[in-house]
C-alpha cells in the first residue's frame, strides 16, 4: 500500500503545473476567448495586441494584496 501512495504522490508532481504555466495558460485562454466571441475584424485585431500583464507584474500586485489582507 505505501508503494502505491508514493507512487501516486511521484505521479502527482511530475504533472503539476508551476503558477506561471497556470497563468499563461489563462492567459490563453482568455485571449482565445476574446477571439472566439469578437465579431469584426477589428476586435479579433484588439484581442490578439491586447497588453497583458506578465506573470511578474501579476505576481507583485498579488503579494500588495496579500500583505494588505494580514
């Protein structure tokens, strides 16, 4: 039995995902999003060059609010 709980503990980390993946990937998402549910050209132009935050910049407004919150 602890030879399967490690392995599925091993499995586990092998597949998780870092915040900054997460993040990109909702990113994407959001973008895809933006893209699917434009209906000019125009706005498919505006979804693909909108500015986005980097994971950096997202992550120090993150730790602004934690601190707020404590």
């Amino acid at each position: 039995m602890k030879k399967y709980l490690m392995l599925a503990i091993f499995s586990l980390t092998l597949t998780a995902c870092t915040s900054k993946q997460l993040y990109q990937a909702g990113q994407g998402h959001e973008r895809g999003e933006c893209i699917n549910n434009a209906t000019s050209g125009a706005e498919i132009e505006r979804c693909q060059n909108a500015e986005k935050k980097s994971f950096e910049e997202y992550e120090k407004e993150r730790e602004k609010i934690i601190n707020k919150c404590q």
